[in-house]
C-alpha cells in the first residue's frame, strides 16, 4: 500500500496538500514502482496534530481521489469523519481506512450498505494527545481486544466479514516498548482477519537507530519484511519499490529456486 500524503504538516515531509498534479504524479509513482493499492489522506494523524476541518480535507481529498479513479489499484482513503467517507465513497474510493476502527456513531451506518473494504485501528487516546502518556496493562491484550469488539460492531451493522482488514496501530497512542511488543505478538492480533501493518518512517524506528525521519528507508524495510515474516496481508509503506525488493528477495530464499 503506498502512501499518498494530501496534508501539509505530513511527518515524513511529503505532504502535498492543495496540490494536485504533483499528488498524482506520486500516485502514478507508486503504482508505476510497483504498488498495489494506494491510501490518501488528507488530515494529518502525527503525534500532537490537530483536527483539519471538514470543508479542508475533502478540499485537499477529492480532486486527487476523483483524479486517481481508474487508475488500475485499488483506493483507500484515511480518514475517520463519516461525511468525508461518504464524499470518497462517492468519488470512488474502494477502502476506508479509519484510526479510531469506525467508532464515530454515525461511521457504521455510512459504510455498511455499500461494498468498499474497510480498515479498523486502534488508537489509545487522539492524535493530539496520544503521545503523551500512553499506558497499558497488557497492551497486547487490549489492542486485541478492542479490535474483536470492533469487528462485532461491524458484524451487528450487517457488514461481511471478508470486507474487513486490521490494524495494531504502530505510534497511536503506543511507546516504544508497547510498539515492540506488538510486532512480537502481530499472529495474535488478526483473529483470522488480515493485518494491515504501517510503521514505515516512524518515530519507533528513529528512536531503535538513532535517525532521523529522512534516514530511516533501511529500518522502514527491514520492518516491512519482518512484519511480512509474521502474517501481514498488507504493507503501508513510503518506499514502495525498495520494499518490494526486499520483499522479493525474501520470497526467493524462502523457496527453492533453481
């Protein structure tokens, strides 16, 4: 899954907000190096960001979405706001990739009569102020937890259990130790389900190497792999083709190749 990032304030400093032919020039990027679906997002998620306004995001969202439609991969759109999923619906999206797991009231009843596929995150806390003091008791529990009573939501909404992908949420509301720990556990967490697995520049691995956000495509790989090792279904990564790559390598050694 590449990422096209349609904010300002991206933490990985590749936002393109309000502008639209170089958001789809990195969208055909992505796909041209070997991407096979793409997730924009057009309100920041980064540790302390505030909340966009609605009128911004769908400003900054559909002329890329609607610019993208037909593109040969499958369209995902981050976002959290029930209207803005109904506006991407609408505009073509085929997955709505949500970090609060549908939990808004009114996110259930915008996407359980239609088909798209749908991503279900945990976070502790918002994005404002999830950094702050996460804590947890048995971390790998509760996320599971809290991942199971979103399905049931979905299940009591009426929404088929093949629509349906998973997601830890690596840096939501989550320490180093807490990060670590569920990478370690990531079989336990799907439930069947398939794991959507998005840690490619982030703070977790800045703070393993010592880099900065710019330096960190080797750690972003390596985890990449290691989260493929351990069942992911789905990588959400920047570095599409040096991913790839590695990914390759890694099949070929685990198959006898003449």
């Amino acid at each position: 899954m590449g990422i096209v990032n349609l904010t300002p304030d991206s933490f990985s400093g590749d936002g393109l907000a309000k502008d639209r032919g170089r958001a789809v020039a990195h969208a055909e990027a992505l796909i041209a190096a070997g991407a096979d679906l793409l997730d924009l997002g057009a309100e920041s998620s980064r540790p302390g960001a505030q909340p966009t306004p609605l009128d911004e995001e769908l400003e900054r969202l559909l002329p890329v979405l609607e610019a993208l439609k037909g593109c040969g991969v499958p369209l995902s759109v981050d976002t959290y706001k029930p209207v803005v999923m109904k506006a991407a619906l609408a505009a073509g999206a085929d997955l709505i990739n949500d970090i609060s797991g549908l939990s808004d009231p009114e996110a259930l009843p915008a996407v359980a009569a239609t088909s798209c596929g749908l991503c279900l995150m945990h976070m502790q806390g918002t994005p404002g102020t999830m950094q702050q003091q996460p804590a947890y008791a048995d971390v790998v529990a509760e996320v599971a937890g809290f991942l199971a009573e979103r399905v049931a939501a979905c299940r009591q909404a009426g929404i088929a259990d093949e629509r349906l992908l998973l997601d830890p949420g690596f840096g939501f509301g989550k320490t180093l130790a807490h990060n670590l720990e569920l990478f370690r556990h990531l079989p336990q967490l799907g439930g069947g389900f398939p794991l959507l697995v998005g840690v490619s520049r982030k703070s977790m691995l800045g703070a393993i190497t010592g880099k900065p956000v710019e330096e960190r495509l080797a750690a972003s790989v390596a985890a990449a792999v290691l989260a493929a090792q351990r069942g992911a279904a789905i990588l959400r990564v920047h570095d599409v083709a040096a991913t790839r790559d590695a990914l390759a390598v890694w099949a070929a050694m685990e198959c006898d190749v003449d």
